[in-house]
C-alpha cells in the first residue's frame, strides 16, 4: 500500500429509489447524509472534510455542489466536488485520508429525475459540432459498445441474457420492497429492443437516488473502536479517450489500468479467488460481461465456461445487490457499487448480505461506454498496526 | 504524523485575451498544458495522474466538458478526475492534485483547465442558474448583483465608499499593465472609473472583471521526485478549505449564520491553510498576496479574510499603497481577477502567480523579495473558499 496513512469505511447509506416526490434536494442529502453518519455511529461534529459529486446537467443547475452546502453539514467545513463520476468523490476522500491530514470524510453523491428528458441532458456531453446532432447518450453509447462487443464475441447475446437473469433474481432477493422489475428469462429476451442489441428488462429505468459514505483514518477507527470496517486495500482509477471513435469498444485498457493498479496495492494475483463478493458495474450486461476481462475475472475465451462462477453461492459471487441492473439512479450507481461492497465487508449488507467475506471488489464506471473506469478493493482485515 | 512536502514543478498559462477564435477549448487547455511541460521539462509519460479544472459545464455548452479535454492533457489509461468548486475550482484542482501526492497514491501530478468565458454568450445568464430554481433563482441574481448587496452591507458597516472601490481598480490595472498575460492591462484613473456606468449599484463597469478566455495548468510532485532529480519547486506548505451556506438569504436580516460583509468562511480557510504552514502573524509572514476579487469591493473582504488588515481597515491601507508593489505587502501583482478572469483556471492563476512569484520568476511584475506568498479562490455564490501558502 503506497498511502501515507490506512483508511476505511466505517459507515454507508443508499437510498434508491426515492419515490414520491416530496423531499426536495436539499432533504434528501440531508436524509442520506444523516443516515451514513449514524451507521458510523458519527455526528456532523465528527467530519473533517466532505467530499461530493454531482452533475450539472441532471441537476438542472450551475455547479451543482452547491446546494449540498447546507445538507451534508459543509457551512464552516472543507467541502470539494467532482462532476465527474459518483466514485470520483470516493477516490477524494480516499487520498484526503490517506494524505494523514483529515481523520473523517463524507462521501455524497446524488442523482435526481427531475430533468425534462434524461437522454436529451446527458447528449449535451457531445462536443456541438461533430456528435451532439447523433443520438448519443450513455443508453446509446453503451449500446454501441454491445454491438461491437457482440460482434467480436456472439456469445455475447446469450450471455448477456443470463447475466441480467442474474441480476434480476438478486436484486429481488435484496431489495424485495423496491426492485419489482421482472425476474423471468422470457420475459427479459422478449422484452423490445430499445438500443440494439441491448433489451428493455436488461437495464433498469433511471431512478432519483443518493449514495453516502464515512472515511475514517486508521488512527480515529482504533481511538473509536469501531469494529465493523471495510478498509482500502487497493484503489485504481483511470479514464478511457476523450472521443469514442478512438476507442476500440470491444476493450477497456482504461479499466486495466485501474485493475492493475488496484491489484498491485492489494497483493492480488489470483482475483477469481482472492476476492468473497464483487459488486461489478453493468450499465447493460454487456458491460459487466466486458468487465470480467478488465477486471481479470476471466477472458473472453472463458465467459461460458466460466459464468456460473458469478452466481450466488458460487466461486465469486457477483453483484449480489442486484446491480444497476435492477436499481438505477444514473449518476451515482458507481459509488452504490463501492458502498455494496463495503456492506459485504462490514457485514451490513441485510438481505443480499453473503457469508464471511473478508474481501470484496467494487467496480465502478460511468460516462459514454465506461469512459471512467475505478476499481477498489476493500477487506476485513486492519493494519497491521491495527490489528 | 509528519506532512509530506509537496512543491510546483512547472507552470504553464496563455496570454488571456477576451476571445481565442483561433483555438477550440480542448486546444486552448491543451496550449497550457504544452507551456506547462516544457516550463517542468517533463514527457507525458511522467505524469501519473491529472486533476482537471474546470466550473460549470454550461459555460463551455458542453456537459462534463472534461471528457473532451482527456487527450489534451495527456490523461489516456491514466487516473483522471474533475474538480468544480465553482470559481474556486482552480485552487480546489490544485488541493486535489496535493492530495494526490500527500496520500502517497502518486509522485507527479497535472492539474489543468481553461476556459472560454468571454465566448459563452453572456455569464451572468448562466451563473444565475447556481441558485435554487424555486427561491432565488427568479430573483435578478447573478454573481454582480450578488456582491453588489455584499459591498452595501460592507459599505454601510464599514463606511467604505465609491472611491475606495475605484482605488482597487487603479491599483489592479497599474499591476496589470506590467503583466503580458493579463486581459485588462491598460491603466485607470479614479475619475474614469467613478465615470463608468453602474451595472449593479455601487458596482459600475470599471469595478468588473473581464469575461476571459484562456488556460492555466501546473505540475505538483512529491519531495522525493524533486530530490532525486535536483529540481527547482516552490513548496506548498498550506492548504485550506471552507464553505458558506447556500442560501444568500442566510447571511442576511435577523439571526443570520454569517455577516455578508466579513466572508467568514474564507477567514477560517486562510486560518487552516495558516496553521498548516506554520504562520501565526500573516502581517508579518507573507510577502506577496494573490488574492481572488472579481470586484473591487470584494479585494477588501480577500484582504481581511487573509489576515492582512483587520476588518473594515483595508480600504484606508489601500488608499495608502500598503497592498500595491513597492508597500509593505502587495497584493495582486498580476492585476488579479479584475483584470482577467478565465473562471475555471482563475483560482488556479493565483497560486501559478504567487509561485512565480515567490520563485523570483514573475518578470515585470515581480515583488522584490518575495519568498512567502498566499493565494485564494472564491466559488458558488461566494460560497467556497480554497487558500494556499506557497513558499521559495
């Protein structure tokens, strides 16, 4: 571990979907916040710093941070924002204390529906003059990224089917109340094709939702004695190109890169095995299945053989939660994955909570055809100093 | 625990002019970042990480704009990640970028950005879509009228008056004009000042900053990186941030959580970033001040927030020459944010200028002396405040 000084999760909260409609922004963050630092056990008292994200564009407002001011308890406290990605506020509050100068961070991030036409804000990251005209969005792009994926690799329909059977049946056995989407495979293989090739019953419908989690430092978990932690172990982050006409969507170096990094600082060579549970980010199913290569899970050549491996109750469960697949609130899935994750670590994860984990993946990514690319590993076991 | 040293390696900004029709955005970030590299004599593939600068996304029409900016700075397979604090985002990259090397994560970090704001159409339409759409956004706010109320308040606390503003002014642009990168750089007087047009009363047109375009981008690397390879930094030795609430109407009226005219929260900011640097009486510790003061009145808040008057003093130090070069602590060298204002690099302007500076670099107008210099950024609606010590 190159850090300055150990850190982890000592608290989490996730509230998707926020139905209803009742609550405003400011009420929600507030809500979310509050609840994050009583599962640590913590007050507003207790934080150094805060770090957010947001985006503009599905917050319909001019730096978007701003209104969290007030809501996570930043009036008078060190407050930074990232815009670009959920996780990225996770990966600002990791190297702030990690840097030994803050003790505690609040993660936030948020991600509303209020906006007139989700698609139509998110098309305003194309450039104006050469792709804006196109109907590229994330839905769009991703599907995009399926074509080319499925191109290389056939298979890749059918498995995609099975990957969001999956996702879809964990997510019922997690979030019984909430993800009421259908769990059946006709239902999902004939559901309409609304991107081709990806299907309706593959993704979930974007949702309002909002993510928090408590930072802590090595030195305040043992002052404190908060035993239920999901230290770091190992973090990458990297990004793809800026066009996706440079990218070969049929890859994801950028999330090779983030692997790589993470693995190296977590001692991991073996991960099918190194790993309890992994939380894998599946804007489609295409794109998890694209993730198990970046991720080192398994190559291409072995999705078939090696599938059932990701099931419950096998070799490495993954996306227990469900996933996006089934709980979608668009700018902060990201960090719902890392926050799943810690709640398998910390043992809080309630109905979709596995069995002795003691090291968890997360994997997050976001923008067009999973420009961002983050990756975490966190586990059970303390410092040594700690332990 | 020990902090880890952390210093500036390079420094690269354009020339700010208020539009660049030669250059897109991604070209203008990019002409920074080229400056930037050859100033650290650096290859791209010594960068680790880039932190990338940039505030609303709707100044530049684009949303999460950054993406675009990926290949100009370099940051292809690499850690990548963008900060928006509003006007403070260019001091706030510069924290992250710190942070990116203080946790240990990384050796040599990028921070860049630019942009295009005297091509965005009109500013003050998009910045008054910062506040909440159902309360204050249907008021005729935007970042003048907001601090147009903040100098009334000051005004009617202090006694501050018109003059007083227009001194900033004369005082910015004489430093401005000894500057090459600066946008407004040809000099004033008081009465052409007092003879501008009101644009939001008692702030007239001469008591602006321009709408700039242009970009700024700095290399940070770790104490040992700059060892081993015996390279001249200038250390960052404080850093701070805080946050005001939200709601303008929260710092006004009765019971109010903040007095508008004393910009606590950037107080208590220069108050961490001080501690951390070891400065216990700034008066007598800083040699140079890169303040962030979009407006005249708003230097003075920037002055005492520092520390460097008490509050309601600086107007009457201006007038005396304290803060200009050649007095005792000149402030805003470069001519400052009133003399350009690229708003997603602006804040980190000032650290890039308080750096030069302090490294004896700043050309013509360099403070003699120099060797401990501070600097701050102001986002949202005065809202977030970043500061910074910087030492030779």
């Amino acid at each position: 571990m190159p850090y300055n000084a150990q850190a982890g999760v000592i608290g989490s909260a996730t509230h998707a979907p926020i139905t209803g409609g009742k609550r405003s922004l400011e009420e929600i963050l507030y809500d979310v916040g509050q609840a994050a630092l009583a599962d640590a056990g913590l007050t507003f008292e207790d934080i150094d710093g805060i770090a957010v994200a947001a985006n503009d564009q599905l917050d319909g407002r001019a730096i978007s941070v701003m209104a969290a001011s007030g809501s996570v308890g930043g009036v008078g406290r060190d407050i930074l924002s990232t815009p670009s990605a959920g996780e990225h506020a996770f990966v600002l509050g990791i190297l702030r204390v990690a840097s030994g100068q803050y003790r505690t961070q609040l993660i936030v991030s948020w991600s509303p529906t209020d906006v007139g036409s989700i698609p139509d804000a998110l098309r305003l990251g194309n450039d104006p003059y050469f792709h804006r005209r196109l109907p590229l969005d994330d839905f769009s792009s991703n599907a995009l990224q399926a074509a080319a994926l499925a191109g290389a690799v056939p298979e890749a329909h059918e498995l995609a089917l099975s990957i969001a059977l999956r996702n879809r049946r964990n997510g019922a056995r997690a979030y019984p109340e909430s993800a009421k989407l259908s769990a059946q495979a006709d239902a999902i293989s004939k559901s309409r094709v609304t991107h081709w090739p990806v299907r309706e019953a593959m993704i979930a419908p974007p949702v309002t939702g909002a993510v928090a989690l408590v930072i802590a430092s090595e030195n305040y978990i043992k002052e404190r004695r908060h035993d239920r932690v999901a230290w770091l172990k190992g973090m990458g982050w990297a990004t793809e190109a800026a066009f996706l006409g440079d990218r070969d969507l049929t890859t994801a170096p950028a999330l090779e890169s983030a692997r790589e990094r993470a693995y190296e600082e977590a001692g991991i060579t073996d991960p099918l095995d190194a790993f309890d549970v992994a939380e894998v980010s599946d804007a489609t199913p295409y794109q998890e299945l694209l993730a198990y290569e970046g991720l080192g899970l398994c190559t291409r050549a072995k999705w078939r053989e090696r599938i059932g491996d990701f099931q419950p109750g096998g070799r490495l469960p993954v996306n227990l939660s469900g996933g996006a697949t089934c709980i979608n609130p668009v700018f902060c899935t990201g960090l719902m994955r890392i926050a799943a994750a810690a709640d398998q670590v910390r043992g809080t994860a309630r109905n979709y909570q596995a069995a002795n984990v003691r090291t968890a993946l997360a994997h997050a990514a976001s923008g067009f055809a999973m420009q961002y690319q983050t990756v975490v590993v966190l586990g059970a076991e303390g410092p040594r100093s700690h332990a | 625990m020990k902090t880890p040293r952390i210093g500036i390696i390079g420094i690269g900004q354009s020339a700010f002019k208020p539009r660049r029709d030669d250059a897109n955005y991604p070209d203008l970030v990019r002409e920074a970042v080229r400056l930037c590299m050859q100033d650290a004599k650096l290859d791209f593939d010594d960068i680790e990480a880039v932190v990338y600068s940039l505030s609303p996304d709707a100044m530049v029409g684009i949303g999460n704009a950054e993406r675009l900016g990926i290949d100009a700075v370099g940051a292809r397979n690499k850690r990548f990640l963008r900060i928006n604090t509003g006007g403070s985002t260019g001091i706030s990259s510069v924290a992250a970028a710190y942070y990116h090397i203080a946790s240990g994560a990384c050796d040599v970090v990028l921070t860049a950005g630019a942009d295009k704001v005297g091509e965005c159409g009109d500013s003050q339409t998009v910045l008054n879509k910062i506040w909440d759409p159902t309360y204050e956004r249907p008021l005729p706010l935007g970042t003048i009228s907001m601090l147009a109320m903040s100098a009334v308040r000051y005004m009617h606390k202090y006694g501050m008056t018109e003059i007083d503003m227009a001194r900033v002014v004369v005082k910015n642009r004489e430093h401005a004009a000894l500057n090459p990168n600066a946008h407004l750089c040809k000099r004033t007087s008081i009465d052409e000042v007092m003879g501008s047009r009101y644009i939001s009363w008692p702030i007239k047109l001469f008591d602006c900053c321009p709408q700039s375009s242009g970009g700024c981008a700095m290399v940070l690397a770790s104490e040992r990186y700059i060892r081993e390879r015996n390279l001249d930094a200038v250390w960052i030795t404080g850093v701070g941030h805080c946050s005001e609430t939200y709601y303008i109407g929260d710092r006004m009226g009765t019971g109010y959580t903040a007095d508008h005219a004393d910009a606590f929260a950037l107080g208590n900011s220069f108050k961490r970033a001080y501690r951390m640097a070891g400065i216990t009486e700034p008066q007598k510790s800083v040699h140079v001040a890169e303040l962030y003061a979009p407006f005249s009145n708003t230097e003075f808040h920037a002055i005492e927030g520092a520390g460097l008057a008490g509050l309601g003093e600086s107007p009457a130090q201006t007038a005396e020459g304290r803060f200009s070069i050649g007095g005792a602590i000149p402030v805003n060298p470069s001519g400052g944010t009133l003399c350009t204002n690229a708003i997603a690099v602006t804040a980190m302007v000032r650290v890039a200028e308080a750096a030069l500076q302090v490294s004896g670099r700043a050309g013509g107008h360099q403070v003699k002396g120099a060797r401990v210099g501070i600097a701050n950024g102001n986002g949202g609606d005065h809202q977030f405040f970043g500061t910074m010590v910087v030492e030779a």
